[in-house]
C-alpha cells in the first residue's frame, strides 16, 4: 500500500497491514485453518482463520461485489460464482495459500427450526462414551418427518442425558448406559441450498460445512450471559435484515425482513436524483442516520442524473432520508421479535451488519427501541467492522459444533508448496483444449487460404 505526503491509511487499511505483519509472526500449519464464506447481497466476505490451542486467528480477508444477489436470494448463479471466486483469489493472496473448502453461512425466510431427541444404548463393554455413540445419538435424533421439499443442514445439541443426569455439554469419557440428546435440527429449502452449493462448487470449492448464519453471528455478537437472560440480535445486511431471538443460551426464533441498507441507498438516488453508484458513495462517505447529530456544515456534490450539473447537498439533507428508512427498519425487526412471541427481552437489542458502520444507527435505535442497544464488532485484527461479523462466527461456530459432533474439517486450504490441486490441473487441462482448439482454427484457415491460392494463381 502507497500513500502520498501527509495522507494517513485509513483504519481497515491499518488493521490489514497489523494482520498481515501478524502472519509473519505465526508458523502456519495448514492443517490447523478454516475458511469461512458468507454470501451477502451487497458483497462477499472470505475469512481465513487459523485455530490454535482452541483459540482463533484471522490470518486472511477476502471481499468483493456481491453481483448475483438481491435481498439475500441467489439470482443469477453466474455472477455470484464470479464474485465469490475475485473474493477467494484476493484472501489466497493474502496468505500464499490456495482455499480448497469452506464453512458455508446459510440464512432466509425459508429456514426454519424444530426441537429433537435422540435416545440410545451405550455399546462398548466397559461403558464409556465414545465419538460413535455421540454419532449414533445425533443420527437417531434426525428420525423425524421432513417434508420432501426441505434439507436437514444441521442438528445443534443443547444438551446431552447420561442415565438421567442432564445439562452436559459434552458426555465423551463418561461412564453409563443410556445416552440421550436434546437439540434443535434446522431444515432449509432444498432449491435454496442446491443453488448454493452450486455456486460454491462452480468457484472450484468444496463444503466443508454448512452453518446457520444467526447462529454464527450469536456466538461472537453476543456473551454468554446475554444469550441466557433473553437477547434479540439484528443483523442489518444490503439487501434484508436477519432478526435473531437467543433465550436460556439457545437460538430460539429467527426471522428475515426484507429490507436493508440497499433500501437507503435507493432512498438517497431518488432524492438526489443521482446514480445508485454515486448513492452508496454518498452514503458510505456522508451519511448519517440520526439527524439529530447530523452536521450542517458537512457539504458535498452530487451529479444530477441526465445532467452535466452537479449540485451541492449536506448531511443534514440526506440525514432525513437514512433516518426514515433505517426507522422503518428497526420497526418492522420489532414487529418480527413480536410475532415470534417475543415482547419483552431482558437483555435488549444487539445491532450488527454492514450497515452499522454508519454514524448514528446506535443512537437512532437507542430512541427507536427504548431499551439496552449496543453494536457488535468482532474483535480480531483485520476485521473490526460490523459487516464481518457473521463471518468471523462461521468459523468459530463451525470449530466448537465440528468438535462436539465429531466431523472433520481441516485441512481448508493447500500450501503453495504442496501438490498442485485437481481443480488447478482441470483448469489448466480446460486452458489445453481451449489452445488446441485455436490451433485448429488456425490450421483450417491456413488450408482455406492455400486452397483460394492453388485456384486463383
């Protein structure tokens, strides 16, 4: 990164450059990486995280436009494979590493959460729990009826029963005879999850594991504490909003509305009679959402649409706007905890997402709400910006359920130094055709052209 005299880096640049100094201080194991994937309307976020003794470390970050998606739909699978592929590419650059699997985030209207049980007989002679009866157990839970339309993703336990002795977390090394487990299985649209799934396989990546994004963001949003008293946690994204209720440390509802800060930048085009592209700038750079600390004094330009002009605005102006639509969110996130049977939450609002980064969205709540509001930021160099948070909770929600259910996840990514992968000879074997099949071209036309010389010398 270059920067001119008297020109400071801006505080993401700063945490990248912290990161990336952080990385040659640590001895990457490969082995030992997980790489998470979250697929938001407004853009793409690649995160790269190494665990070590249980603790974890943001060693790359990847984003880029998300293209192929409107309000956190798949719809066009072409550009979303394109956009997750220039976010994948720009994290490989980062560690000098080649990504081969991912934890996939998974989040929409279409989810949906069922409680289960499972009961089985202790099997090894001297009674010991073990990794295959914690897999026997979590696989008798999932015999429930599904309908045909819909997946299972994921079975989270919320506890474990040894021989009546209940709230375990983990039975493994126990002694006893009967093993039950309590939890709750996520079931997903088949046609969703198809779409996904294909769109991570065209970018020439392999699912590690699919993760239920509220879940993810729960576990590095909000503490422990929150999540037992009762907490409702809203993710405010591009194109929806995810509106998350946890009570007794458990995700017990979650909802979508669908609205988000693509609806402000739609609201300041209008308004300003400007570009949508000049409408996020203007947003990103200018806005403000509460507009009683909106400043006056703050002026900017705007090129009129179908016009050379340009014409001056202030915060002032465009606070009114933000504020009205960032309103309607908040009220229609209410409206949702309300219906899922939710009217009072002793812990209050927690607010994350793209979308609070702007100045303001935590005071505009704080009136909206009439309660405890505070925004969640992940606190991991490279990374400290609300948007980033339902990734960097993919990969430690991912880890912690991978070791209670037994799967394996690791290796996530190959060394530049190891074999080249399948996916890089396909491509390279694609390129191969793609040369020969010029070749020949060029070989017919040199045949035609000798054939127009012997008839017309």
């Amino acid at each position: 990164m270059k920067y001119s005299k008297g020109e400071k880096p801006s505080e993401y640049q700063l945490s990248l450059i912290q990161m990336l100094l952080l990385r040659r201080c640590l001895v990457v194991n490969s082995s030992e990486i997980l790489v998470s994937l979250d697929i938001g309307t407004a853009s793409i976020k690649v995160i790269i995280g190494e665990v070590l003794n249980d603790s974890l470390n943001i060693i790359g970050v990847g984003t880029a436009k998300s293209n192929g998606m409107k309000k956190g739909a798949i719809v066009d699978i072409d550009r979303t494979v394109s956009s997750i592929k220039s976010a994948v590419e720009q994290a490989e650059r980062m560690v000098g590493m080649e990504i081969d699997s991912v934890v996939v985030g998974i989040n929409g209207n279409h989810i949906q959460l069922q409680p289960c049980h499972g009961v089985v007989a202790i099997q090894s002679e001297n009674r010991e729990i073990s990794d295959e009866d914690i897999t026997r157990v979590i696989d008798g839970a999932q015999v429930v009826s599904i309908p045909p339309e819909r997946d299972i993703i994921d079975v989270i336990p919320k506890q474990f029963i040894v021989d009546g002795l209940d709230e375990i977390t983990d039975p493994r090394g126990m002694i006893g005879v009967r093993l039950e487990m309590e939890g709750t299985i996520i079931t997903c649209s088949k046609t969703v999850l198809h779409n996904i799934l294909k769109c991570v396989e065209g970018a020439n990546l392999k699912v590690a594991d699919i993760c239920l994004q509220p879940l993810a963001a729960g576990t590095v949003a909000l503490s422990k504490d929150e999540r037992s008293l009762g907490i409702a946690l809203i993710d405010v994204g591009g194109g929806c909003s995810t509106v998350s209720v946890y009570a007794n440390d458990h995700l017990a509802a979650t909802g979508v509305v669908p609205l988000g800060g693509d609806n402000v930048t739609k609201d300041l085009s209008i308004g300003l009679k400007t570009s949508t592209e000049e409408a996020e700038d203007v947003k990103v750079n200018y806005g403000h959402a509460f507009f009683d600390d909106a400043q006056e004094d703050e002026v900017f330009d705007v090129a009129i649409i179908g016009s050379n002009e340009k014409q001056s605005y202030n915060q002032l102006e465009i606070s009114d706007m933000i504020e009205a639509r960032l309103e309607e969110i908040y009220a229609y996130a209410e409206r949702e905890i309300h219906r899922m049977g939710y009217s009072d939450l002793p812990g209050g609002y927690v607010l994350t997402g793209g979308t609070m980064k702007m100045p303001g969205t935590l005071e505009l709540a704080q009136d909206v709400f009439n309660a405890n509001v505070r925004v969640a930021i992940p606190d991991y160099i490279g990374v400290r910006e609300p948007q980033f948070t339902a990734g960097v909770g993919i990969l430690q929600f991912a880890y912690s359920n991978a070791k209670i259910q037994g799967k394996e996840l690791f290796p996530s990514v190959i060394s530049n130094d190891q074999e080249e992968k399948p996916r890089r000879i396909r491509q390279q074997s694609k390129s191969k055709s793609k040369s020969s099949e010029v070749q020949e071209e060029k070989e017919k036309e040199s045949k035609f052209a000798n054939l127009f010389k012997y008839f017309f010398d």
